[in-house]
C-alpha cells in the first residue's frame, strides 16, 4: 500500500470498519471482465475466521460464475465525507474501507435461518421475525475470508 500510515491490519479495527459499512461489493471471475455486484451482508466471526453472509434469489449470472470459480475478493466502504478548501483550491474525501479475498460457498437449508440471523444484526435488527416460507426461494452464501486489510482516510490523520 503506497499509502502505509493510512492502512488498517489489526483484525479488530478491520471488524470495526466492517461492523459500519452498509454494502458489501463482490468481485467474481468472469471473461472477459470481473463481474461485479453490491451485496446487503451480515458478519459473524467463528473461532479466527470471519465470515461474510449473503443471500439473493435462487438463480441468476452470480450462481453461475460461482459454480465455476468460487474464489472472490470484496471491497466494502463507509463514513464518506467530502473535505474541500475553496482557499486552497484543493479537495479529497475521508472514508474507511476493508478490502479481501476468499472462498465463497454455498449454504444448506439448515444453515439458512442462522446466516439470515447474522445478516439482520447488521442492520440492527437481531428480532426480525425469518419467514422461513421465504427461505424456499432464497439463496444463501457464505464468504471464508482468506486475507484482508483496511484503509482509512480521516483528514485529522494527515500531518
């Protein structure tokens, strides 16, 4: 990273980052060009692992692609704030991000109610009521994070 005061290893903060962000974008292998879709997601850590939830309908291009290569990389982003001096002339915007990469899988229906759990308390709903009748129609992934690091640009970091 050119950039190595702004870069985030500690596993705890890269959660803090993530626990933040609204939307996960994922990154699947596709030719002649990575296909690319933003994604709502839930986050659960299991042991060292941190796992990412997904879920969509049943069938689409995503499942194909995935079906053929089920390695990914993610990219998810949060606290946006445009930072501009009309004195200078100069602007530049604060963030955090969490990039990385991993194995996506696919869920068995005994997993989904759980991984429908995990998604809701990302969005501060931990009581939402899984219509499980849904869950039929419903397709639930899981990402194994292999690797990841974060970035943060706050303009009170800058010397």
């Amino acid at each position: 990273m050119r950039r190595s005061d702004r870069e985030v290893t500690d596993n705890g903060d890269l959660i803090d980052i993530i626990r933040r962000c609204e939307v996960c974008r994922l990154a699947i292998s596709d030719e002649p060009v990575p296909y690319i879709l933003p994604l709502n997601f839930g986050m659960e850590i299991v042991g060292e692992d941190t796992v990412l939830y997904f879920h969509g309908a049943n069938e689409g291009k995503k499942y194909e692609l995935i079906r053929k290569n089920n390695r990914v990389a993610f990219e998810m982003d949060c606290s946006h704030k445009l930072v501009s001096s009309p004195e200078t002339g100069s602007c530049t915007m604060e963030y955090e991000s969490v990039i990385g990469e991993g194995f996506l899988q696919f869920v068995g229906d005994g997993e989904k109610e759980h991984a429908m759990n995990v998604l809701m308390k990302q969005y501060h709903m931990e009581d939402f009521p899984i219509n499980m009748n849904v869950m039929v129609r419903t397709c639930v992934m899981k990402l194994m994070i292999h690797s990841m690091t974060g970035k943060i640009r706050m303009k009170y970091q800058d010397k």
